[in-house]
C-alpha cells in the first residue's frame, strides 16, 4: 500500500511540472532547474530586434530569395518571371575599395529579396516606421552583390533600375532607404526618405496603360523602397506591453501590426520598466501586437487584437507553438 501512493504522489508531481513547463508563462513566475527558462535579467547593452530576428527565424533570415549572376562590364538584365525585373549598368560595380571591377573574372552575384505582406516585415526584422514615425508601406526590396564572396557596390554616377509586380501601387508612394540605426542604446531599422532615388509608376504598353507595379531607379542598392508618412493629424499615444518575466528583450520579439494600413511596427525593450514599448499609436486604431520568443530551442507566440490603444499597459502571455504555426499565422496579417 505504501508503495502504491508513493507511485501516485510521483505520479502527480511529474504530471504537475509537465503542465506547469508547458505553459510556462503565467504571471506568477515558476523556477525550472537547469532551464533558460530561469532567466528573467534583461540586457541593459540594448535591443537589437534585427540580430534577435536571425536568432528567432534562422532559416528565413539565411535563405536570400532570389539568386542570379551578371557580367559587370556589359549592361545586363535579370527577369524573375514577370514579377521582377533588373537592369544593371555596364561597368556599374566597384570593390570595397573603390576600384572598378574590370577583370576577365567579372561575373557578380545578386541576391534579392522583396517585402511585399505585413508578414514579411516582421519575419526580416523591417518595421515600416521612421524610428517612431509611421509609414504606409508598400514594396521593400534589398539587393546585395558580391564577388568571390565579397561584398562590391554601385560604382559613382552608376544607377540601376528595378521593376517590381505590385497590384497595390500607388503614385503617392516616395523613394524611401532602409538602415539599422542607433535609438540610444538600441539598434533598430528605420526608413528614411532619399535623393539616392525616385519611384514611379510602372505600366504595361497597352493603350490604357495598366498599372502592373513600381519602377525603380537608384543609385543605391540594399534596402529601398516606397512608402509614405501616415497621417500625421490622428491622435496618437505610446504602446506600453508587459510579458512574464522570464520573456526578455533577449529572447523575444514584439510587433504592432495595424489592421487598416500596411503598417508594422517594433517595439522596443526598456531594461528598466522590464516593457516592450512604442510611441504614435494611433488611439481609435484596431492592430494585432505579436509577440515571438525563443527559449531553450522552444517558441512561444501570442498575438491578441487590440480595439484601441490607451495609457494602460497591454499584457502579453505566450504559449509554446511551432514555428510553421507561427509562420502561418504572420503571413496572414
């Protein structure tokens, strides 16, 4: 008899710790021996969403895309279906130090990615805002070239011309470049209205002229795009969100996503509040806030609906999930 309530109470104990390890975010917080899941200290060095992102979506931040080659001495065009089309300038690429890249062995290779969904922004760490200015978004794209490896670019006076499919595309759209940024201590990527570039309209060659997307030209490569500011005369107020404590601006990623408008925005980490935050939310505004860890090889996701936002903190309470569930739940924002 003695042995089979000691059976029982083991029995209880483990059935218990299994369903407190899976939930493993209620407000009251529950130590796991051994476990990252212990860790509730947040980084004081500053919040880097774009460097956690490749931490948190390794295999999407390490694909690129699309990949292709050209010679950099002649004028060269890559076609991507009719989705993607890029036109190169001959004799357009320089090395890292400056010199034109005139060699037999001439061949460059491109990688391109292109931003399209409100998914997309949050998976590659690209929040459409102007360090707390809101943005209208529409296509993003970033080009990379290397060489043997190494990283060249456009060389002066040198400009490429990019047509990207966007059935969305609108002429109110300005040429906008992307970069990560010092916020203080925080590392974040804003984008920036540039001369670097223009957009316009592109359109078939039938008589009514339909619009298939934007037409590019730049003399800048990496991330561009076309945007616009969000009305500015919308009353706004800041975003505070509090997770459980072992969630911490070192594990985990939190985004504002606006039902109405293609517009995404990442919070940032205050060490000292221990709050993921954000300011100019528009006040009458419904948007998603997701938020994405990953602790000890395991994710965990929460995203809730938010009808309105005001001066009292949001909580946050994520679950373990998958990352394909994750993945698919994003891409359908």
């Amino acid at each position: 008899m003695k042995q089979f309530f000691k059976y029982i109470i083991v029995s209880l104990a483990m059935l218990s710790a299994f369903s407190a390890c899976n939930k493993a975010i209620s407000d009251e917080f529950v130590s796991y021996p051994n476990n990252q899941l212990n860790d509730t200290v947040w980084a004081n060095t500053g919040y880097n969403a774009t460097a956690l992102n490749k931490i948190i979506f390794p295999e999407i931040t390490r694909s690129t895309g699309i990949v292709d080659s050209f010679n950099c001495l002649i004028e060269s065009k890559l076609l991507f279906g009719d989705s993607i089309q890029i036109i190169f300038p001959a004799n357009g690429c320089i090395n890292a130090n400056g010199s034109p890249i005139t060699t037999n062995s001439s061949k460059i290779k491109a990688e391109i990615t292109v931003l399209k969904k409100k998914g997309d922004f949050i998976k590659y760490a690209n929040p459409t805002t102007n360090i707390f200015s809101l943005l209208q978004a529409s296509s993003y794209c970033d080009i990379k070239l290397t060489k043997d490896g190494q990283e060249v670019n456009l060389a002066p006076n040198s400009q490429v011309k990019i047509k990207l499919k966007d059935s969305t595309a609108s002429s109110d759209m300005r040429f906008f470049t992307g970069n990560a940024i010092k916020y203080f201590k925080d590392s974040l990527f804003a984008w920036s209205p540039s001369n670097d570039g223009k957009v316009d309209i592109w359109k078939d060659n039938s008589s009514a002229g339909k619009i298939l997307g934007y037409e590019f030209t730049t003399s800048r490569i990496r991330w561009f795009g076309a945007a616009h500011y969000a009305d500015s005369n919308v009353a706004k107020s800041k975003l505070n969100v509090i997770l459980p404590p072992n969630f911490t601006n070192k594990n985990t990623i939190v985004f504002a996503v606006l039902k109405n408008s293609k517009t995404v925005i990442s919070l940032l980490g205050d060490a000292s509040s221990k709050t993921f935050f954000t300011y100019n939310i528009p006040v009458n505004t419904e948007f998603t806030l997701v938020s994405v860890s990953k602790i000890n090889g395991d994710y965990y996701f929460e995203n809730r609906v938010i009808k309105s936002v005001s001066a009292n903190p949001v909580s946050l309470a994520p679950y373990k999930k998958t990352l394909p569930s994750i993945l698919e739940i994003i891409d359908k924002l």
